[in-house]
C-alpha cells in the first residue's frame, strides 16, 4: 500500500460535518479512508462518480414506467413481509402530531 503522505483541507458546515461523521463512525470508516475512496471513485470514473441534477419533482403514477412502478411495489412488499413497515394510520397520525 502507498505511503499516505498528502493533506486535504476543507471547509464544511458545521452540522453538516458532524453528521457525516457519525454516519462514517457508525460504518467504521475513518474521515481519511472515505476521502481516499471518494479520490478514487473520480479517478475511476474520470469525474464526480455520481448525478448532480436538480430533480424534476416527485414522480407521479403517470410518470412513473411500468419497471419503476413494478420496483417500488417489489420494495414495499419486501418491506411489509419482513417487518419494516408500519400501518399507515400509524404513519397519518405521527404525520399529524408532527404538523401540530
């Protein structure tokens, strides 16, 4: 493995690094090894190895195809059948106290 003999020095948003970090602490991966990683992906990818686009708003069930529609119900199946869902009044009503 090569000697790591460079720095990086960047300037973040508070929040917004202790929030990453946390994340990384809980996958035990060091601030260091992601930004190696991260270094990697571009040169891998010859560039940002993924989409910056501003989204054209939610998809609606016109818009989405049939593959799109047919993952999404797959996803939620999968979810209902081991346990990770919730009822949905469950849902509305922490919605609603949320809202006030």
């Amino acid at each position: 493995m090569a000697v790591k003999n460079a720095n990086v020095t960047a300037r973040v948003e508070q929040d917004v690094k202790d929030q990453a970090e946390k994340i990384l602490n809980s996958l035990g991966v060091s601030v260091s090894s992601f930004i190696n990683m991260a270094y990697r992906q571009v040169i891998l990818h010859r560039g940002i190895p993924f989409s910056i686009t501003i989204p054209s708003g939610p998809k609606t069930l016109e818009t989405l195809t049939k593959a799109e529609f047919d993952k999404i119900m797959e996803t939620g199946l999968r979810q209902a059948e081991s346990g990770e869902s919730l009822p949905a009044d469950v849902v509305f009503n922490s919605i609603m106290e949320k809202l006030g």
